[in-house]
C-alpha cells in the first residue's frame, strides 16, 4: 500500500490553551490549519476541576468544558481537529515533514509546537488517587482554594521555593518536605524561605502516604535518615519536583535548553528553523498558566502568516 501523504499549510501540534488558540487565528486568517490532539486531546487542563483564573469565565468553568469550548472554537472556523499524535519529524526537508502515528505523513509549510509539558510526580498511589482532589502540581493554578489552610509542598528546586512563598501568602502554613540535608535552589531563594515564619522546612523527608478518603487531610511522612514516621494534618499538597517538556521529537533538530524546553527568538515563537514556530508551556519555564499558554499561540499562528505571506511572495 502506498504511503498516506498529505500537504497542509499549517500544521499544529497539540490540543492544549496554546495548540487550540493557534487554530483559531489561523483559521480566521484563512489558513486551513490541521491540528493533531496527541494522547491528552484538550491538554493538562482536562484533569484539573475549577480554573478560577482564566478571563471570561467569572462563575469559574472546569477544565474540560473550558477544552471543550477551545475545541469548538477552533472548529467553528474551520480548523480540522484530528486525533493522533506526532512520532517523528524531518525539519530538514522543505515544506517539513511530521510522521503521525507512524503512519500518515503530513508535509507542512509551517509548523507550530505546542505539545506542553507534563508536571514529573511522586509515584505513590495516593498521590493519583487524590489528584484534583487535594493534590496539585500548580501552586499557582491551585492555591487559592486553600486559602487559610495548611498544605505541604514537595521539592528542593527554585521553582518549589518559589511556589512555597507564593503558597504562605494565601495558606496559614507551609511544610517544605525535602529530601536531603540541602536544597538545590539558589541561596537567594533558600533564604527567602528559610526566612518566612510561615514555612516550616522539614529536611531528609519524603512521603509516605497522602491521607484522605475523599479530599486529602493529611500526609504520612519518614525521615530517611532515622526511619521514623509521622503524620501532618495538612488539605493541601503540593507536588514541585519539575516539568519535562513533551518536545523529545523535536531534539534532533529544534534548539532546547538543558531540561528539553525550546528556545524561541526573543518576542517572537520563531525557533532555529524556518517555519516551525514553538509556543505554550512547550517552550515556557516560567509562567505555565492557560493564559500565557493561549497568548503565545496566538502569536505562533500570527508568526506563521507573516512567515507564508513571505513565503509565497518568494
Ligand atoms: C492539574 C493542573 C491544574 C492546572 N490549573 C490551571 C489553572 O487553574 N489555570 C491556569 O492558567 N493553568 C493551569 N494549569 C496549567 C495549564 O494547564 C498549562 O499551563 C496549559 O495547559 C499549557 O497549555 P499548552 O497548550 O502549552 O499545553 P498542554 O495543555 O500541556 O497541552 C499539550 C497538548 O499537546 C499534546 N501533545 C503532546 N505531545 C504530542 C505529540 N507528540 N503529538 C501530538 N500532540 C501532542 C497533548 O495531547 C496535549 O493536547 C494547570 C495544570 C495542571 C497540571
């Protein structure tokens, strides 16, 4: 049988704040956009319940009907949603070439990355059990709803020293589990919450077991230095051990930083090749929030235009 090959003008990778809201620009721009979904149609927001921070929802809206409203959008202007997920690519070729599912190859003039990243968990059973439920990788996204109340955060890094300060401004309390003696994060910032009354840095610990049957309301905890175990009475936890990038399939061709995000040209989504444009938390450390993830796919699909329009004036 011959191989499946079909051209489009705009290729978008991924079905999260970023993939659709390029689909809608482009497809209002007349561009015809194909977008594949990957394994997780709708993105990370399909496992969270209350996003209380996006604008326009002002009585709050759950994560999925939120896709949901992305993904009718899109398809209102005539973006063509398709399930499958991208296995490789070749952005040497010219218009670049993406293999779906190891079956359909697409050629594309434009490109645009926005398959995410996934926040890295404990492991635990418990911890699945009790996602959404009490347990977030966002503490950001999640926080507020634990206003008052004492929650615990895991992680030694930057990121969970500054998601334990941003937490002990809204939460009554804040226990830092860390696992070893020492924190990896840069002395400015170990400082800064070393230096917070309201976080209590409990070092050599790990967890045990998230307490709670429907709503989590504790944690089990050991050092593992001594072995002894001991519970917090807690309603939040907190998990901050780092993200990995959904950009493995790019490397061979896509410049990324050290953990696999992609580099972008300052105040554009252009990445290294011509054409192939990155936006969302793919090619964002920082702020990974629904909004910034849509805000640069809006500019990945206006990036992509400008690109074609020269493209064909060549
Ligand atoms: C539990 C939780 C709660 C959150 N709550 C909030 C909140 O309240 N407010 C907020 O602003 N942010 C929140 N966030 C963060 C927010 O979800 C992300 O910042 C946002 O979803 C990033 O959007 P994105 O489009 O870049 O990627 P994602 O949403 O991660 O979507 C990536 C997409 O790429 C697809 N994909 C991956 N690899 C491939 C491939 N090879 N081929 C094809 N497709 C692929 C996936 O299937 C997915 O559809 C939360 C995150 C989590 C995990």
């Amino acid at each position: 049988m011959k191989p499946e090959i079909e051209k489009v003008k705009v290729l978008i990778i991924g079905s999260g704040p970023a993939g659709y809201t390029a689909a809608i620009y482009a497809s209002r721009a007349g561009l015809s956009p194909v977008l594949y979904t990957g394994g997780q149609p709708g993105g990370q927001l399909t496992i969270t319940n209350d996003v209380e921070n996006y604008p326009g929802y002002p009585n709050s809206v759950t994560g999925p009907e939120m896709m949901e409203d992305f993904r009718k959008q899109a398809e209102r202007f005539g973006t063509q949603v398709r399930y499958g997920l991208a296995t490789s690519v070749d952005f040497t070729t010219k218009p670049h070439t993406v293999v779906i599912d190891e079956q359909v190859t697409i050629h594309a003039d434009t490109v645009l990355i926005s398959t995410g990243a996934s926040a890295k968990w404990l492991g635990i059973e418990s911890e699945t059990r009790l996602n959404g439920k009490g347990v977030s990788a966002c503490a950001v996204c999640d926080g507020f709803f634990f206003r008052g109340q004492e929650v615990a955060i895991v992680g030694a890094g930057d990121t969970a020293c500054e998601e334990a300060s941003y937490l002990s401004n809204i939460c009554s309390k804040v226990y830092m589990l860390v696992r070893k003696d020492e924190m990896r994060a840069s002395q400015i910032m170990q400082k800064r919450v070393m230096n917070n009354p309201k976080i209590q840095i409990l070092w050599n610990t790990e967890t045990d077991e998230i307490l709670g049957d429907d709503e989590v309301n504790g944690v089990r905890i050991f050092n593992n230095k001594t072995g002894e175990k001991s519970e917090i009475a807690i309603s939040g936890f907190f998990v901050a051990i780092g993200h990995e990038p959904n950009t493995g399939i790019f490397k061979d061709y896509i410049h990324m930083d050290e953990a696999g995000y992609i580099k972008t040209i300052p105040g554009s989504t252009k990445t290294n090749v011509e054409g192939v444009f990155a936006c969302g938390d793919a090619q964002d450390n920082i702020y990974r929030q629904a909004v910034t993830a849509a805000g640069t796919g809006c500019m990945a699909a206006l990036d992509a235009e400008r690109y074609l329009a020269e493209f064909e004036n060549d």
